[in-house]
C-alpha cells in the first residue's frame, strides 16, 4: 500500500487539533485491540520520520500479546499503561542501521530519486562513517532519530484516534535480556498505545520567551 492510500485510510483531524489533544494517557481500556494492519498503518505513516542521511534506523517491536505485556509489568517498574494499554511499541534503535543503506538508496535509484552513481557514494560514505564512530556516537545519533519518530507515531496515533504514552522509565538491560534484543538494538523508548479509559492529566508548558531566543543566548 502507498503512503497516500494510507493517509486515505486515516481519520482526518486537523493538524492542530492532533497537537494540542495529545497528552499521556496511562489508564486505557483494557478491551480495544488494535489490529496489526491498523498497527503497521500506524506505523508506517510514523516512518515517515526524517532521520540522519535518511537510514531510519528505527525498529519495532510490538508487544501486544497479555502474557509478555505481564512479563514487562515489573520491567517498566510496575506502569499500569503497560498492562491496560493495547499494546507497548518498544521503539529500537539499530546501531548497524547503516547495514540497510544500500537498500535504502537503491530504491532511490529504483523510483528515479537519484542516478546510482550517486546512491553508490552516499552509501560507501555512510558506511564507513557509521562503522568507524564510537559507539557512544552512534547510540547517540540513533536515540535522536527513534525520538524523533516516536514523536510522530504518537501524532499519528492521536490522529487516529488513539491514545499514547512515551516511557523512558523501564530498565533497559532487563528489558533487553527478557526479550530476547540482539546488543545490535539498543532500547530507546517504550510507547503505550490505546483508548483511554481516563483522560491524561493537564500539563503546562514554559512560555517561548523562556524557551526561544533570537541571534543570541543569554549569559546564563
Ligand atoms: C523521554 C520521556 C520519558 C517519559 N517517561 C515516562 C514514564 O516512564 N512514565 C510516564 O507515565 N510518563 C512518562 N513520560 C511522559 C511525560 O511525563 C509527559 O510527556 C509530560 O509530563 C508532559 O505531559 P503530556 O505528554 O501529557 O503533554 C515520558 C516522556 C518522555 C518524553
């Protein structure tokens, strides 16, 4: 399916409306279920992330079944989100993500985006890029990126009616270990996702002047 036939199948909501009606929800109806279609819709529409040199090295792992939600019960330090919620995405970051670049430009080259000749030395750049960066640096680039696009899956979500919350709160290296990640994915976040069964509460934001400053920074 394309993206726009995808977007066709996407309740419509008005931008600012998705926004400004997104908040965490952590207390959802345990009874709606979100397909897997609908999921990989969700998903697929969140992909449209931008990422460093395009490598999208976002992976998912959809944890929607009640036995292994309970499994990651205490793991997320005992949120209720993730027991109620219809599923919990684990949004992963792939530290050999640059592994996928030929793939990526090559259907560039295939849709007409990009002679090969060009994909060709963006690729040979990247990879060696990538395989010759400290880890820490990689891990760092690829938790911009999974922020990024854990940002738009719960917009995309919001548009489609569902509810979402971000949760940095679990403990990563049992999470890892409980579920089997190869050490190439590293965990960035966990994403709740379903109906709420109780509205998020309302939060606030700093005004932009203590947020945003124009051609300079202030001394402290
Ligand atoms: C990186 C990150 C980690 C978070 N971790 C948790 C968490 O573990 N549990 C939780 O209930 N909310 C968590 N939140 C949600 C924040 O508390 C929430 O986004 C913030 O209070 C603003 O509220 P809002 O999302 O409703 O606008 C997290 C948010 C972010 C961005």
């Amino acid at each position: 399916m394309s993206v726009s036939q995808l977007s066709q199948t996407v309740e419509e909501q008005p931008f600012f409306n998705v926004i400004q009606d997104r908040r965490s929800v952590r207390s959802y109806d345990p009874n709606v279920k979100i397909s897997q279609e609908e999921m990989n819709e969700i998903l697929q529409q969140a992909a449209l992330a931008p990422s460093g040199a395009n490598l999208q090295p976002w992976r998912f792992l959809v944890i929607d079944s009640q036995e292994l939600k309970q499994k990651l019960y205490p793991i997320a330090f005992n949120q209720q989100q993730v027991i109620e919620a219809s599923a919990v995405i684990a949004v992963l970051g792939d530290l050999e993500g640059y592994k996928l670049a030929e793939k990526i430009y090559g259907m560039a080259v295939d849709a007409g985006y990009m002679p090969a000749e060009t994909a060709k030395s963006f690729v040979e750049r990247y990879q060696g890029l990538f395989a010759s960066m400290p880890p820490e640096t990689v891990l760092q680039k690829v938790s911009i990126d999974g922020g990024l696009v854990s940002m738009q899956l719960m917009l995309v979500a919001r548009a489609k009616g569902y509810d979402t919350v971000p949760m940095g709160g679990f403990d990563q290296a049992k999470f890892s270990e409980a579920f089997d990640i190869p050490e190439r994915y590293a965990p960035i976040m966990l994403i709740a996702i379903g109906k709420a069964a109780n509205p998020g509460h309302p939060t606030l934001r700093l005004p932009v002047e203590d947020i945003a400053y124009f051609n300079e920074m202030p001394k402290e």
